[in-house]
C-alpha cells in the first residue's frame, strides 16, 4: 500500500546512548534483503533467515526485502512471501542501487535497530545477534562483520580476497580508516544514528555502506567488529571492476570533502558528558595540570618530529629553510593534537579558524628560532650541525612555554570548553547555545541547511510496500 510521506525529523546532535527497552516495542530489529534479479536465491534466503530469527532472536524483528527494480520474477515470489509469511515485508523500488534501497528502508523503518545483510547469506547467521547486541544495550552507534579479524574464518578464492585487502589498504591510507571491512554484505546501524547520519550518505550504489562508516568515524562514533564466519558465493553477480572504479570514485569524493570541511560532522557527536573521557576523577589530573600533561606530551614528541624533519630537510637546503619548513609541518601536526588531546576539542567545528590561531604562533616561534640561528651564525661562522641541534633545542624550549600560554588564553581559552559543558554540548568549541537549543527540541538548522531528516511510518509515497 502507499503511505503519505513522512514528518521530517529536525536533526541535531545525538542524543546520549541508552539501553533499548525491548520489552516495550514491537519490532526491535528490521533486517534489509535488498535484492536486484535474485529469483532463485531470494525464497530460500528468507526463509532461512526467518527460521533462525524465530528460534534465536529474543525481540521482535521484521524482515524487509527491498526490490532494486528487478526485471526477473523476483518481485513476484517476494511478495508471495510478503503474504504467506509472518513478519516479512517486501518494499518495491523503480531504481537500482544497494545504497538506494537501504537508505529508503532505513529511513522509513520504525524499528531501533536496522541492519542489512546480502542474498546469498554468506556470513554464518550466527553472528546477527552478536552483531546488534552492543547496539541494543547502547554500546556501539555501528556494528559490522569483519572477515579480515584475526578470528574470522574465511573461504573464498585469492581474487578476491587480494581485491578485499586492497581496497581496505586503500581506506586505511587515503581515508585514515580504523575498522577493518568496509565490504561485508553484514551491518547494523542505531535508527537514531540512522536519521542524522544517512542525509549526509551521497552515494546510492556499492559505494553507500563504505561511506557511511568513514562519516561515522570520522564523527567520533562507536563501531563494533564481529568477527565472521562467510564463504564466497561462486555465482555472485556483482561487476567486481565496475565496482571498484566507483568506490575508487567515492573515497575520492569522500576525501576531498573531509579535507575542505565540507560535512559537519560534529552535529553526529554524542553530547557533553556521554564520553568518560568528559568526567572528573579523583586522582586523574584535570584542568591545568591535565593541561600540562597533555602538552608536553605532544610537544615532546612533536620536537622530535621537528629535529628529525630539519635533518631531513638540511640534506638539500640552508639552515633557514629547513628550519621553517620543518617548523610549519610540525605546527601543523602540535595544533592538531593539542586541540583534540590536551584541550578536548573534538569535532571540525572552528578547525581551519584554529590551525589559523596556531599558524600566528608557530610565526612567533619561527623568530625566535630563526633568531637564534642568525645569532649562532654570527658568533660563529660555521657551526657545526650538533651546535644548531642545541640552540634549535633553547630556543624551542622558550616558544614552547609560550605556545602553552596562548594556546590556553587565545586558541582554545577555557570559556568555550565552559560553554561546552555547561549546555551540555559535544566538548567542541562554539555554536554551543544553538546544540542546547537543539537538544531542548529546538530547530535544529539542519545538516547543509536544512535537510530533511527522513523518518517515520514504514511505508512512503511512490513506493510499493506490502505490510502485514
């Protein structure tokens, strides 16, 4: 049947992640089939399915197999099962693409928790409630299948599994991505996670998933690994170099709008407080001496960076030269670790405005070092290179007690992280009265204006679903 579209849901900051309470809903879990010309594995894939969920799953779940514009009879047998079996649904789309169909269902599914896993089941179903348990209890944001875990156990040909490690060396280098398989057809996601993450998904096709896990990490979200038991499907139908062009396509897109700040990514965060990191302890230094801690870790191990970058660099140019340069890489990397390490910024939210901040202080530190050197030439005409090494160190020394004094007073002075906790904001600096508004339920402004947040009854204009 045809539903009127749903409300669009103001999206703000995530609300602090709590235990489901299962007794009280429905459907807990709504499992994704999205299927494109699957006549022949579809039928025995769902009831399969539906037979372990109904013996092992302890909650309510539902089903959805989300038709990709099939041409074959798969829209037929999926809605006989639609009508024959309890707690399937299927939903017909006029478009291909994986991303597209989980994306709609998602958005549309009432259900707390959403997961998704391929037709030909290749992942063992035993890993479906280790996979949504920690999102349940209101561990984990994200939960996926991991074929690449130390514990995994795994057969399929080399082609593939060199293709697979490829591309998540690939992720790794270019996206800075922790988790270890963005491809396994075997993810779950929070619903509320799902409403404020998916608008900001562009891709619909293979790209989607991959996607969406680099976002959520980026954003400061829990992913949880299962580590899974799958064999390779010999007749799998996927384009494995069509696909791969386009998801080479996305991490580029992806990349650059993470470089450009392009995605905010801060309004994922979890709010002030639900990070333990956020809490008070006794016996754990805090404030300034946490400070303290903090900066002259990274200021030790950013000097380190410094001298190794000026001997790397004194190879080919003058002392001047390599001094700068080596000063600017390594200022680059103090800021960012200071912001997120030492004063607790987390988020992009005002990151170019404070890397803009710490560049004025690395100009600071430049005279002084540069001074230096020029007062060391003089004195001495040909200074050996241990001797540059030592005033580069005195004078370092100083820039750096002053880098701590602005870095506290100017980049990032208390009176933000004050406002952060106060109206119960990420830990990011600035905009904090609007997060608070937004919490108090509040508009939101949105995420790239004002996009909509898909969200409410299943079932949506120009889509055919059959429910029970």
């Amino acid at each position: 049947m045809t539903t009127p579209p749903p409300t669009p849901t103001p999206l703000g900051s995530l609300p602090p992640r709590e235990h489901l309470r299962p007794g009280q809903l429905t459907t807990v879990l709504d499992v994704v089939i999205p299927v494109y010309n699957e006549e022949r594995d579809l039928e025995p894939c769902v009831r399969r399915l539906h037979d372990h969920l109904t013996r092992t799953f302890p909650y309510g779940f539902r089903i959805t197999i989300a038709d990709n514009a099939s041409t074959d009879d798969t829209p037929r047998i999926a809605a006989r099962l639609d009508d024959e079996m309890d707690h399937v649904t299927a939903v017909r789309l006029e478009q291909k693409g994986r991303g597209r169909a989980l994306r709609t269902v998602w958005s549309l599914s009432e259900a707390p928790v959403l997961a998704y896993m391929d037709v030909d089941l290749s992942t063992d179903l035993n890993a479906l409630l280790p996979l949504v348990a920690p999102l349940i209890s209101g561990h984990s944001d994200l939960a996926i299948g991991s074929r690449l875990s130390r514990s995994a156990r795994v057969v399929r040909g080399p082609k593939r599994e060199f293709i697979s490690r490829t591309y998540n060396l690939i992720l790794r280098g270019s996206l800075a991505a922790r988790f270890s398989d963005a491809q396994c057809g075997f993810k779950a996601i929070r619903g509320d996670v799902a409403r404020r993450l998916l608008p900001l998904v562009e891709d619909t096709g293979w790209f989607f998933d991959t996607e969406m896990l680099v976002l959520a990490e980026r954003a400061g979200l829990r992913i949880h690994e299962v580590p899974v038991d799958w064999v390779d499907d010999p007749d799998s139908t996927v384009h494995i170099v069509r696909t791969a062009t386009d998801d080479l396509k996305g991490v580029w897109r992806v990349g650059r709008a993470l470089a450009t700040g392009a995605l905010p990514l801060d309004r994922l965060a979890r709010p002030f407080g639900d990070d333990p990191r956020d809490r008070q302890l006794s016996g754990v230094p805090g404030g300034l001496a946490r400070q303290v801690v903090g900066f002259a870790v990274v200021g030790a191990l950013s000097t380190l960076l410094y001298l190794g970058l000026y001997s790397l660099f004194r190879l080919g140019v003058g002392p001047q030269v390599a001094n700068a340069a080596a000063l600017l890489v390594s200022a680059l990397a103090n800021t960012a670790a200071n912001r997120r390490l030492t004063f607790g910024v987390r988020g992009r939210d005002r990151a170019v405005r404070h890397q803009a901040q710490g560049l004025v202080v690395f100009a600071i530190g430049l005279v002084l070092t540069s001074g230096s050197l020029a007062a060391l030439d003089a004195a001495t005409r040909t200074p050996s290179h241990a001797s540059e090494l030592t005033v580069l160190i005195a004078a370092n020394l100083a820039a750096t007690v002053l880098r701590f004094l602005l870095f506290r007073a100017w980049v990032f002075p208390d009176r933000e992280r004050r406002a952060a906790a106060e109206g119960g904001g990420y830990g990011v600096a600035g905009s904090e009265g609007e997060r608070a508004g937004e919490r108090a339920g509040g508009p939101s402004g949105g995420l790239r204006g004002d996009v909509p947040g898909p969200h409410g009854a299943f079932g949506h204009g120009g889509v055919d679903s059959r429910t029970r």
